[in-house]
C-alpha cells in the first residue's frame, strides 16, 4: 500500500514539475537548470562516490561503490539530447555502481543545440576508446544508458561494428528512444514527463541537417544484426513504449539476444526513483544481474 501510494506521488511530482519544464516553449538553458534541480530527488545509495574526470578528451563522472571495481559501465544519459548531465542520473549511475560492482563512467557528451549530430556520438566514442587505452578490454566493458542515451549506446554499438571493431560485453537501455522521426510514437494521456511536441522539437535540434532516418540517429532504420546481448526496460505509460517494443522485436529478427521487460503503470525512465520506488530499485537489480553475466572476469 505504501509503495502505491509513493508511486502516486511521484507521479504527480514529475507531472507537475518536469513535463511542464519540457516544453518547446520553454528556453533550453532554462531547461537544463530547472531538470538539475528537479533531479536532486534522485539519490545515490549511501557509499557511493563520484569522481570527476577526463576520458577520451571528454569530461565524465566516475561513480564507483565499494573498493576494486570489476570492469566498466559507459553510462549514457538521457535528456533529448539537449538537457540532462551525469549530476542528474547520480540515482541511477549510484545504484548501478552498487548493483553491478564496476566502475560507471558518464560522459558529459556534448549537446544539442549548441552541437548537434553527430557530435553526442562522437563523444560516446571517444570515451569507449578511453577506456581501453585505460587498459580495459572490450568484453569488461558494458554500454548502457535512458532514453536517448539508450538510443545513443545502440547507435555506438553499431558504429563500432560497422568499424569491424570488437563491441562492448552488453548493451542495457532504459526507455530507449530510437525513432526520432516520432511516425509510430506512443501517446498515452497520462504519460507525466514526456511530450511529444518536446521531443519532436528536440529530434530537431540533435538532427540539425541530417535526416532523422539515419540510423545513427535513428537505430530503428539500421542493422541491427550482430549486436551484443540487449536488455531492454520501459514504463507500459510512457511515449517510448512503441520504441522499446520496436527495438526488441528488430533486434531479435536480427538474432541479437534481446529481453524486453515492460513495468505496468510506471512512466518513462521510471528508475531515476531506485531507493524509493521498490520496483525501480528491482529494475535496476535486473539491470546489474545482465550487466554482470556477460562482463569477462
């Protein structure tokens, strides 16, 4: 009773605080500033620790919990591409140092519209080659990421393969958005966070003057085959719902294995509330349990 009572609450919290924030009438600085503060909410496990650093020539976070962490997370983070930090997933990246017991290393990719495609994949890149020339091998390193990070970890994934170079150990994605161009987008009433005229909007302005269709924008229109193994969560009340269905259905037609988990009643990116919400903490748990199991020793 008291989980759904916290559930309702926190729905109504990010109904009236984040979607109205996410607005294309709303300035994008303004966005940004009032999605970090709004995200406060989204704590870390206590232990977790957060170092800033440079990977790649990129900036990051590295959130470790416990001593000697077991390979690494390249952590991509949602917000359209045009909002959202690694300061604003410390929920998730703490909670996933916990569960997986590697290290998560969260680029601050560059965003649009000050710099738009390709540069957030660019950044994506350059940090999976830090973490090698750190000494770490392909199969201990696992990409995952939310909403359009998720997209982003797919799209790295296949300009990796397409490089004939080795891929990561997993791919994990929240809430992925893999269709910019929004012809088959989900429109629930009750979705609390996204809007599609947002994210429409947003699609623009990472897109600049590349068609949406390009798969490395959009992964949905690629090939999707010989990608690692897939884990895929998403809210059934959410606007990406139609994304993550599509993504596990392509992938496994392109014999990647793939497993899709729909959480009934919970809204896009629902685990940014692990530590509050039971079934966000359980999500997550998921999440470190297929993170692990494919990590080399």
């Amino acid at each position: 009773m008291l989980q759904h009572v916290l559930e309702s609450a926190l729905r109504q919290t990010m109904n009236r605080l984040v979607r109205p924030v996410l607005n294309p009438a709303v300035p994008v600085p303004l966005q940004r500033r009032i999605v970090r503060q709004a995200y406060r909410s989204s704590t870390p496990p206590r232990g977790a620790k957060f170092e800033n650093i440079t990977i790649g020539g990129v900036p990051a976070t590295r959130t470790t919990f416990g001593n000697d962490p077991r390979g690494a997370v390249l952590y991509l983070h949602g917000g359209g591409y045009i909002i959202g930090s690694s300061s604003t997933h410390r929920g998730i990246t703490g909670h996933l140092a916990k569960t997986t017991g590697c290290a998560i290393v969260t680029p601050e990719y560059r965003l649009a519209p000050e710099f738009p495609f390709p540069a957030a994949l660019d950044d994506a890149e350059a940090c999976w080659n830090g973490l090698l020339e750190a000494g770490l091998k392909p199969d201990q390193i696992a990409v995952a990421g939310d909403s359009a990070g998720g997209g982003l970890s797919v799209a790295l994934a296949m300009r990796l393969r397409d490089k004939g170079l080795q891929l990561p150990a997993s791919l994990t994605a929240f809430s992925p958005w893999i269709d910019l161009t929004q012809e088959q987008l989900y429109a629930p009433e009750i979705e609390p966070v996204l809007q599609a005229s947002w994210t429409s909007k947003a699609a623009r302005l990472y897109a600049g003057k590349e068609p949406l269709t390009n798969p490395l924008i959009s992964p949905i229109f690629g090939d999707l085959s010989g990608l690692p193994p897939l884990l895929i969560q998403v809210g059934s009340q959410e606007i990406l719902l139609n994304d993550a269905e599509r993504l596990a259905e392509a992938a496994s037609r392109n014999d990647v294995e793939t497993r899709l988990e729909v959480y009934n009643s919970l809204w896009h990116v629902f685990q940014v509330h692990s530590g509050q919400l039971d079934r966000a903490t359980a999500a997550l748990e998921t999440a470190g349990e297929h993170i692990k199991r494919h990590l080399a020793d």
